[in-house]
C-alpha cells in the first residue's frame, strides 16, 4: 500500500464487532479475542473508524484494548466523511458536517485519541453520504493533506467515490488506496480497479462477500463443492483472482469465521472456476 507499508492481502474490518449501523454484535471477550486471533494468524491490516461505535461499544477502543502496544507491522486504516460520530446516520443531510474542515480534523483527532496514536497510518476519506452537489471531493482532500502535512497522517486514500473523483484526488494529492463497493456480483468498478492497478493504488473493496445481502448463486455453490470449500471463502478467492492490487477487509464477529477467511487466502480457484464464476 503505497510502498512503503506492506500488508498481507486478507486484512479484517472491524465495523461487525460494534453491531454498527445495525445488526447482531459479539460480546466484548469474543470481539477482543477476534482482534489478537487475527493478528496471530497474520493479518496486519485493519480498517476501523472512530464512527464505527454503537450502545457504547466502539471498534477503536476495542482495537486499542485487543492490541496495543500495537506490532511494528500493523496498518491500521480510518475513515473520516460526513458522520464524525455512529449516531449522526440519523442525522438529516444538513446537519452532517464531518466534511467541513473542523469536522474532518475532529474526526480525525476522535481516531487518533481512540486509537492511541500519534499519528494515522491510513486515513480515507470518505464520500456519498451526502449529495454529491452539496460537497464536492476537493475541499475536504485538501483539508486532510494539511493535516497530513502537520503530521497527524501517514497517507491519504479515498472510499465511496467514482472514476472521476478518484482521477481528480490524484491531482491533489498522492493516493494510497481506494475503498469502493466491489464483490463478484457488484462489478460497476471493473474498470477503476484495473486503473488502480496501473498507478499502484491499492483497491480495497467493502461488502466482499455481499455485506448485509450474502452472495448466494448456484455457480458459486458449485466452485465451492468442488473445493470443499464454503461460498463466502470462494467470493473472496476471486477478488484475490481478480487483481493483484486488491486487498480485502471481510469483517466478522465470529473466531470461526475469522479463520475460514483468512484460509481464503489458500484456496486457489482454477481456470474453469474463474469462467464458471463468469
């Protein structure tokens, strides 16, 4: 990820041991348990956002309590945008102000305070959330590069953003990655990933196995049969299959899950698999 920090391609995200924006959480051991297992087992890249915080239960917290002092090796990813706290998703557009220039350096003080840190390795910023006519991409990048500049940030990326925006960032400011939507049944970015990959940019997509919708079709069934293997470890084979700049961050609650997609990282998937899976 822009040379100078290098991560194994399977990575893990962190918004599923909050239960945030919704949904089913792990208790507070299983969660600290699922960090210091996944570090064990070799990932050193984690994405997390200070936003990532439901009924008191906070992803930056739980990374620092899992994990710090934290290894020489491990990257750790934020995320500053619209929201600046878990609770402003219910906030109607007007109110959002993560991306005024006080926004984003509270969002990003919230993630270096909760994480105990210095200074960010990776901080994306985040668009989207808001009509892209009311707040345009250039403002806030420039905002986090000064804030790169007094060095409170290692390195910049972008995430929820399109070809365009992706293209205008560059012109900006030096981008490490990218985090779009991207999984074997949501492909609108085949063509950013592969223009990703020319200019070394890391390409990490979010919601790899389907997110809130699991991946389910006959034709991943039977690759996964056909490799004792289950439908989610499949869906992440591909993205590795599909470029080498990809890095994923399949996030889970679950020890057991946790080690089936650090296996994916293993499984092979062969020529006909590939077309098969189309």
């Amino acid at each position: 990820m822009n040379g100078d920090l290098n991560v194994a391609r399977i990575g893990y995200g962190a918004m599923k041991l909050t239960g945030w924006p919704k949904g089913e959480r792990p208790g507070r051991e299983t969660a600290l348990a699922v960090l210091r297992r996944a570090v064990e087992l070799g990932v050193n890249h984690i994405d997390t956002s200070h936003y990532y915080s439901r009924d008191g239960v906070a992803a930056n917290e739980l990374i620092r309590e899992a994990l710090s002092p934290y290894p020489d090796d491990l990257v750790i990813v934020t995320k500053v945008g619209a929201l600046v706290e878990g609770s402003d998703l219910a906030l109607p557009a007007h109110e959002m102000t993560g991306l005024t220039p006080d926004g984003l350096r509270r969002g990003v003080e919230a993630n270096l305070r909760s994480l105990g840190v210095d200074r960010l390795d990776v901080v994306n910023l985040r668009m989207g959330d808001l009509d892209r006519s009311q707040t345009g991409l250039a403002g806030p990048l420039e905002t986090l590069l000064a804030l790169r500049e007094e060095g409170l940030i290692r390195h910049l990326g972008v995430s929820n953003v399109t070809a365009a925006e992706v293209e205008q960032a560059r012109t900006i400011a030096p981008i490490a990655c990218v985090q779009n939507l991207y999984n074997l049944a949501r492909r609108d970015d085949d063509p950013l990933v592969d223009s990703c990959a020319r200019a070394g940019i890391a390409y990490v997509p979010f919601f790899p196995v389907g997110g809130f919708q699991p991946l389910t079709t006959a034709r991943l069934d039977a690759v996964a049969a056909r490799h004792g293997a289950t439908v989610p470890q499949v869906a992440l084979a591909w993205l590795l299959a599909r470029s080498p700049n990809i890095l994923l961050i399949p996030g889970t609650g679950s020890p057991a899950h946790l080690e089936e997609n650090v296996a994916a990282g293993t499984l092979k998937l062969t020529a006909e698999d590939l077309a098969d899976l189309g």
